[in-house]
C-alpha cells in the first residue's frame, strides 16, 4: 500500500487517533525516518475503522452521496452531512458562475462550517470536500490561468510541463478553497469525431499513460514525498474508467464493441501508469462496454480496477451515470454500489437516492459490509488529504487558501506561455513563416481577439464559448493582443480586421479562425469537415490578391482543411491554445523555435472514419515543422462528398444555442439560454445527457425571444414538455403571425415530451425568430428548437 507524509498528513497524531488537520502535523524529516510504510498503513487503517464503527447508516450513505452546489444549500449539509459536493459546468457559488474567486472560497468556507457542526451522541464529525471540473487549469473560476487543452498538451510531448502545470493548476484550485479536481482525462481518443477528443492527450497510448500520470503528480505531489497532497495540492481523478475514447462512431457516452482484452489493451493502459503516480479518485465512465453501462459493471470496476490494478483509493461516478444502468433510475440503483461504485454523482436528485439507498441497506438488498467498504474507501482519500479530524482547518485557513495574488501569477502564466508555444504544430510553411521583422501584419478573422474561442470548453461554462465578454478573462491575452505587441516590438505595424478589409496593403495576412467551443456530446459531430468557411473565403480572398497568408486553425481535435490548407501559404495547427495568445505570437515570429509534433494522425479524407494509422493520414502521428523547413506539400486534394450535407439550422439543440442565434428576455440577454433577465429564468436540466436541455420559467408579462442573425427558412420545430397548466394566455410570435398556445400547453400538461410544428398554416408569414410571451406565471422545458422545409401546406401540430 502506498503512503505520503506532507503538511496535512500527521501520521503520529493519526496513530494516538487524533485528527489531522495542519495543527497536527510533525516535521517530514521526523515521519520519513521513523515512519515505516507498514506503520502508517496501520495507522490509517485503525483510524478509518474507528471512525466507521462509530457512523450510522444515515451518515454513512451521505458520505456515497455527491450533490451540486444549484440543488442544496448549507443547511441541507449540515442537515445530511454529505460526504463531497461539486460544482457542475455552468454552476457557481450562490448561483453565480462568473462570481469572484473570493465567493468561491466564502462559500467553501460556509459549505465545510456546515459539515463539522457537532452531531448527536458522539457521532463522529466528518468534515465534506469540494471537486471540481479544472480540466485545463482552474478554469471555472474568472481570472484563473487558462492552459492548453490535453490535445495541445499531446502535441507538446513533455511530461515535466505537464507536471508543472498540475502544479500550478493545483494552486489555483487550493486559493478558492477547493480539494478535488476531477482531472486528468487519460482517454486514449480514436475516433475524432468525438465531442471529448481536446480532452485526450493522444491517439497514442504510450503517450496519454505518461502525461496522464505527469497530471496527477503535478496535483497531488510524489507518493512518499513530503508535500503529498500538502499546501498547494489537491485530490486527483483519473477518468473515465474505461473506454470513453473507444466509442462506436464517437457517440459520446456510447457503446465501446469489440473482445475484452484488446479494449483494455488500448483503452485501460493508462490506468495503471496513474495509479502508480499515486491517484486517489477515480471516475467510473459513462459507455458501455459491450453492452454493459461501466456505472453497472462489477467485473470491471471491481475485477479489473481494484483486484488486477491493485487500485485503492475512491470510484466516483460521473453526472447521473448510474441511472444509465439497466434496470436504475437516477433515485434508485443499488446496482453501482454493488459493481463498485463508491461515490454516486448525483446533481439535483440526491434526496431521492439517499433515502432508496437507506431502505435497500435496512431491506438487505445492499450487505452493509458493501456499505463499510465504499465508506472507508472515500475515508482513506480523505486522510490522505488531511480532511480528517478535529483539528482540520478551514478552507480560508488551508495552505494557499484566500492568496489570490497566485490566481493567474506571472509565474503560473509563464507555463501557459511556454505550453502554448512547445504545442503550436506547423503543418505547411511555403517561406512566410516566421513573420519578417519590420513587416506589415493585418490580422484577420473573428477568433484573433477572442479568448473565449481560444479557450474552448470547460471555460467559465461548461460549453464555453466564443459570445463570452472579454471582461470576463482579466488575466489573459488574445492571439491579436500577442501578435501586435511582437509585431511592433521588432518594429513592424499590426492591424486587426476582423472581416479582412484593409486601406494599406499588408505584407502578409494572419488569419485566425477555427471550432465554435464546446464540451461532449455537444461536440460530436457526423464527419471530419469544417463547414464554417469564413477561414476559407479570408484565405482564398487575400490568395487572389497575391498576399502571403498564415492560417491559424483553433480546434479541439484534427479535421479535413485540404481547402485551407491549400489556400493558405503557411497553416498552423494551434489547437485550443487559452489565455496565452503570445506564446502562438513566439512561433509565428520565430522567437521561439516550432517544436509541437501532431499527438494524432491528421486526416486525408472527410468522411471521419477512424484512423489509428499513418498510411492514410494527410500528416501522420509525430509530423511537423521546424520554422526551417519550407519544404512544398503540393496541391490537397479538395473533393469530399460530406460537403453537399448542408449545415444544421438548429436554433438550440444539444444544450446550447446554434450559431448566429441569440436568446433574449425583455432588455437582457440569456447566454448559452442560461440565467435570469425580464422576469425569464432559463436552467440546465437533463433529458438524455447533462444539461443537455432547458427548464425555462416565464414570470407574467414576460416574453423569451430566440432569433437567428438571418432568416433560414422552413417551419420550427419544438421539442418541450410543460410543467405547469397555464392560468392565462401564453403565445408564440414569429414574422406577422400570432400562435395562441395556451389549449396546447394545458393538453399538454403531464404528458412529457411533445414536438410543436409552426408553420405558415397557423401562423402566417414566419420570420427569423420566435417569442414565448405569457400573461400569467408558466414553467416548461424545451430541448430542441430547429427549422426543416416541410412539404407545402403542412398543418400545425402541438
């Protein structure tokens, strides 16, 4: 069994079954020298036993019971005692997730007060923990550093900066108050056309196990070390346990087919390697493997995971991942806990399944031996951690906690730099490349001075996104904002042009354009083509001016650009670079050399088949170029057959707005249709997949506008379900016609999902957007808002 002394962990305390807060510690060089492994794996044992002993079930199942921050408050913890809480994608202390970070640590401090109250009859008091999702650095909170994505870090290659910016990451984390990072992904990715493909280091699975495990030593230290989950260090998760990257078709949370072994041959390997690096959580992932959910799947979980890896720290699930289980819904699934499972994620519905898990322990359904073992599991990581005891500190009072002048430092953003930099790929360079100095730079492209695009998902949102308000990334400089300070700094002249439009002739064109941000099965897509051409007419556009062009390609995985490829003169793969746009300024000007190789095979062709070979790549695994190398790829082939699927007119699908569409309540805006303005409140709620629909209230005499930037044409269609009878009118608008909903929406009342299709039969001449007005309070949902051409004279349904 592996141990770790550091700051929090007091072994001699915890042997005389004291607490282990920071009061309690002895000096590393003392336990490392009198210490033996054996003794404070007795130690720990003894102390976790104790403490079980003396728990009721009640307090028991809480501590398997994970909500999130939007569905309870501090007197629901102090009340139930919940063993860890999270922060989901778009949640946010006192329901605001663009707070402060000194709300986010207010509000540790509140939720770990709650947990230690003194309880009843001697009860042993077990202080909670806070995960969190800092995928890409501490990236839910505003003003945090914001590092490349896995991919970007694949591309780099180096384990040591990868560790280094676990470090840092952890840091951050720590300064809010926060214990746990749900991170890192080791998903070996092999098919890109998965949603999650940023998320994963490498195609390769020799290079996700080393990075991987370079992560979890960054966040957590070195097993035997002294700081060991110490001041600036925090809980690890490796996910998801296994096969999220093997998904048939890459169908986020998919089925994963083929013989056992050979999976785990690809899609286990990294395990292993993190656990090794001394991993203490580990997430459960949301595929089947053969027809069997993983939330379900004892022999895996169990067989596999604790009994041929020798794993012994906690398993959590992922969002509702157990009511995927055959048989459970998200209230009832006593099947996770048996497979394995000893955390369950479960968001909002968490009552619920605390009292269905209560019952089946007093029913026999679930051996309280099963109970005590998940109980001590969860236990042991938080001893590791120094979360046990009386004399466990304060959130506020912890290690870095509350020295905010760390959030973003010069030095955690340095690393930033350097990684954005080592990652950049260089996939074509006829001689443009680097930008001479002295030269006149028109920069192009709506993503050059965005940081929200740059950033990607997992950013402030959950989905991120590219309408994010530049206010909202103060530690942070765009791919314009590195260019013109480098470009004027060697003496040349930079100039932003969002649209091209110039009045001097420039020396050369940079223009910066790339993937619309997003997260999972948002980001799942059909093929490899990039449909969004507004990268493509700037290149083509300056090309026929016969003015030198670099392309700069944001993207969350490798997609079909033989078009711009072809049309630009040098074309750089930047991947999702975050807040440190000068690091891709360092290799376009050459003050650093272009040294990031392609961690996946790029393709050739379109349709998105996967490739796991460099025979059929455009630019095989390891490619890419020195600023020397200006060697000529020749002309791409440019004829794919998914470029005659034309794009989707989806207003909102998949929990986020389409492109070009805008929601809008009275005077105030509603981002990613999230958030609260003229008497509209709109919420992430799960149908099929997280957040991946919209509970929306319409206060009496408000109205909720969805409009597009032109009219695509066709009917809508609208998949909602109402959750209340209307007490007065409710309407829908759209061009000259009005719809009276409300005989609809009271038929419509406790009969779930329904489509609603407007077209010119009932309301007349539609236009480019459609109004939800009401005279009286109403509440529904919807999950799909799209346009389709109907046959001529099709009728309105509801």
């Amino acid at each position: 069994m592996r141990f770790g002394i550091g700051l929090r962990a007091g072994v001699a305390a915890a042997a005389l079954g004291l607490g282990l807060g920071a009061c309690a510690t002895v000096p590393a060089e003392t336990t490392t020298a009198a210490v033996t492994p054996t003794a404070v794996a007795d130690s720990e044992d003894a102390v976790i036993a104790d403490i079980v002993s003396r728990m009721s079930l009640e307090r028991k199942i809480a501590q398997l019971i994970q909500p999130q921050i939007n569905s309870f408050t501090p007197e629901d913890m102090e009340r139930y005692r919940f063993g860890s809480y999270l922060n989901g994608g778009n949640g946010g202390p006192y329901g605001d997730e663009y707070a402060p970070a000194s709300e986010w640590l207010r509000y540790a401090d509140e939720m770990f007060d709650a947990s230690v109250q003194p309880l009843a009859n001697g009860e042993p008091v077990i202080p909670t923990m806070w995960g969190t999702d800092a995928v890409h650095g501490h990236t839910n909170v505003m003003g945090a550093t914001i590092f490349p994505h896995n991919i970007a870090l694949g591309a780099a290659g180096d384990a040591d900066l990868v560790r280094r910016i676990g470090q840092a990451t952890a840091v951050e984390i720590e300064v809010t108050g926060i214990d746990w990072n749900f991170s890192p992904t080791v998903a070996v990715a092999q098919d890109d056309r998965w949603g999650r493909t940023y998320e994963s280091y490498s195609e390769n699975k020799e290079l996700v196990a080393t990075l991987g495990a370079a992560l979890v030593e960054g966040l957590q230290g070195t097993p035997g070390d002294a700081d060991f989950l110490g001041d600036g260090r925090v809980i690890a998760t490796a996910k998801h346990f296994f096969g999220d990257g093997g998904t048939d078709n890459g169908v986020d949370q998919g089925e994963v087919t083929g013989d056992l072994a050979e999976l785990m041959e690809i899609h286990a390997y990294p395990y292993p390697a993190t656990i090794e690096a001394g991993v203490e959580a580990i997430m459960a992932s949301f595929n089947s493997i053969n027809g069997r959910k993983m939330h379900g799947n004892e022999e895996l979980l169990t067989g596999v995971l604790r009994g041929q890896m020798g794993f012994d720290g906690l398993v959590v699930g992922d969002w509702n991942g157990h009511g995927q289980v055959a048989g459970c819904t998200v209230t009832d699934c006593p099947q996770s806990l048996l497979a394995g499972l000893d955390i369950y994620m479960v968001p909002d519905d968490w009552k619920g399944l605390m009292e269905t898990l209560i019952a089946q322990v007093e029913d026999g359904t679930i051996p309280m031996a099963r109970v005590d073992e998940a109980v001590t599991r969860v236990l042991r990581v938080k001893y590791r951690a120094g979360l046990l005891g009386d004399n466990v500190e304060r959130p506020s009072e912890r290690g870095v906690g509350g020295q905010f002048e760390l959030l973003a430092s010069p030095e955690h953003r340095a690393i930033a730099r350097e990684a954005v930099a080592r990652s950049q790929v260089i996939l074509k360079n006829d001689g443009v490349l680097p930008l001479a100095a002295g030269a006149n730079v028109l920069v192009a492209g709506a993503a050059a001075d965005n940081i929200g695009q740059a950033a990607g998902g997992w950013t402030l949102t959950w989905q991120g996104g590219r309408e994010l308000d530049r206010e909202l990334f103060p530690n942070a400089t765009s791919i314009w904002e590195g260019l013109e300070s480098a470009i004027e700094g060697s003496g040349g002249t930079a100039t932003l042009s969002e649209d091209g439009s110039f009045t001097q002739r420039p020396d050369v064109a940079v223009v910066v354009f790339g993937e619309r941000p997003y997260a999972e099965f948002a980001g799942d897509r059909p093929d490899l083509v990039f449909r969004d051409e507004e990268g493509l007419e700037l290149l083509r556009s300056f090309q026929a001016q016969d003015i030198p062009t670099v392309a700069v390609f944001l993207s969350g995985r490798p997609l079909w650009m033989n078009r711009e490829i072809n049309a630009s003169d040098a074309f750089v793969a930047s991947w999702l670079p975050g807040s440190e746009g000068a690091g891709v300024a360092d290799i376009l000007t050459g003050a650093k050399e272009a040294t990031g190789r392609l961690s996946f095979n790029w393709p050739a062709e379109c349709e998105g088949e996967p490739l796991n070979n460099p025979e059929g790549a455009q630019f095989p695994f390891g490619y890419g170029r020195s600023l020397a190398d200006t060697s000529p790829i020749g002309t791409l082939r440019e004829d794919c057959a998914a470029l005659l699927v034309g794009p989707s007119r989806e207003l909102f699908g998949s929990g986020r707005l389409g492109e070009g569409v805008t929601a809008t309540a009275g005077t105030g805006t509603l981002p990613s249709l999230l958030g609260s303005a003229g008497g509209v409140t709109a919420r992430g709620y799960d149908r099929n997949a997280q957040e991946d629909s919209r509970q929306i209230a319409l206060a009496a005499g408000s109205q909720l506008t969805l409009a597009q930037d032109e009219d695509s044409g066709g009917a809508y269609r609208i998949t909602y379900e109402v959750l209340a009878r209307p007490s007065g009118p409710v309407t829908l608008t759209s061009g000259d016609g009005i719809v009276d909903l409300t005989p609809h929406f009271a038929h419509a009342f406790e009969k779930g999902w329904r489509e609603m299709v407007i077209t010119e039969a009932c309301a007349g001449t539609l236009g480019e957007s459609i109004t939800f007005a009401t005279e009286a309070d109403i509440s529904f949902r919807i999950a799909e808002v799209s346009r389709a051409e109907l046959p001529e004279g099709a009728e309105c349904s509801f």
